[in-house]
C-alpha cells in the first residue's frame, strides 16, 4: 500500500526541530506542519521552475551550516533538478541536508498542465498518459550513493520515521547527505 502525504507529512513534522528550514517542491502538507519561527519554510510553488528544490536546500544549508534543511520533492521534481549534480555539489561545499521524496511515481505537474491546455487531447483521454508515469524508474535514493551519500527507499508507513531516523542521522551524525525515497499515493 502507497503512503499517504500526509502520513509523510506527520512523520517530518514529528522529526523537525522549531528552527529546521523545510523546501517544499513536494506534496507536503503544510496543515500538518508546526511553524512557528519565521524564515523556516520556503515554498516557491508556482513562481519557479520544476526542480528548484535540490538547488534551494544546498543554498538555505550554505546560509545556515548549523540548521537541520529538510528538502521535500515530487519524484519528477527531483529528477528535473539535476540530482546527480546537486549531491556532488552538496558533498564537495560539505552540505549535508535531508532529503525527503514524495514518490507517486508520475510526473503530476507535467500531467496536470498537459491536460490543463488541451482538455479533449489525446493525453487527457488517455487512463495511461505517455511519458507522464515513472513507476518503471522508482530507485532515485541511489543518485546520493554516487557522493558517498545515504540512501533508502521506502513502501510501508510503518517504516517511513524509521527510515526518516536514519536519515537523520546521516546528515546530523555522519555529515552526509541523505535520500530517502518514499512510494506515495497521488
């Protein structure tokens, strides 16, 4: 069974500390987010490009060394913002920040304006709309192995705080950057 966002959403809200910087580029559920200290989520929603995530949580952990940063992203998200290059970044200015995928397994966004500029389409008609479901390609916690990083990914919510556990301690402990990759419901 595919977690639901708002369980992920719980489970980050219950690791976060009060002063944690949270991105969001992912289906985080802001209404299940204690926010309490100004300046501690960032969300640029529809006034940035796909993938920007990867590149504002190496920045906000570049501005605050000493803070927890807590990057949320759609899987196609993720994959538009350069994965590879993000975590090589993050290694080599030694960067460590927690990333969390909301895994559902299509590019939603993509699928949404495709469907949004042609309603009577071939893609809207289509249950299986091309080049819009990545469920053959689900591995992405492995792109941070590539920098010596922690990766895990994750089907059960019974397993989600652990793994979030782990992954802190990665970034926290260890000092490196950590994926975990959480298959999710739309």
């Amino acid at each position: 069974t595919p977690v639901h966002p708002a369980w992920i959403s719980h489970c980050i809200n219950e690791l976060k500390g009060a002063d944690t910087i949270l991105i969001k580029e992912s289906p985080l559920l802001q209404e299940h987010m204690d926010i309490s200290q100004p300046a501690t989520m960032f969300n640029a929603g529809a006034a940035s490009g796909l993938g920007h995530g990867l590149g504002c949580a190496l920045g906000a952990k570049l501005a605050a060394r000493d803070r927890l940063v807590i990057g949320t992203h759609g899987d196609g998200s993720y994959m538009f913002g350069n994965p590879i290059s993000a975590h090589y970044v993050g290694a080599e200015q030694e960067l460590p920040v927690l990333t969390v995928i909301f895994n559902n397994q299509r590019w939603q966004a993509v699928r949404r304006a495709t469907v949004g500029l042609h309603k009577d389409g071939y893609a809207a008609k289509n249950p299986h709309q091309p080049i819009t479901f990545l469920d053959s390609i689900s591995n992405y916690q492995k792109a941070v192995e590539v920098a010596d990083g922690y990766g895990e990914k994750v089907t059960d919510p019974n397993d989600v705080m652990p793994a979030l556990q782990r992954g802190l301690k990665a970034v926290t402990v260890e000092k490196r950057q950590a994926v975990i990759n959480i298959i999710c419901s739309a």
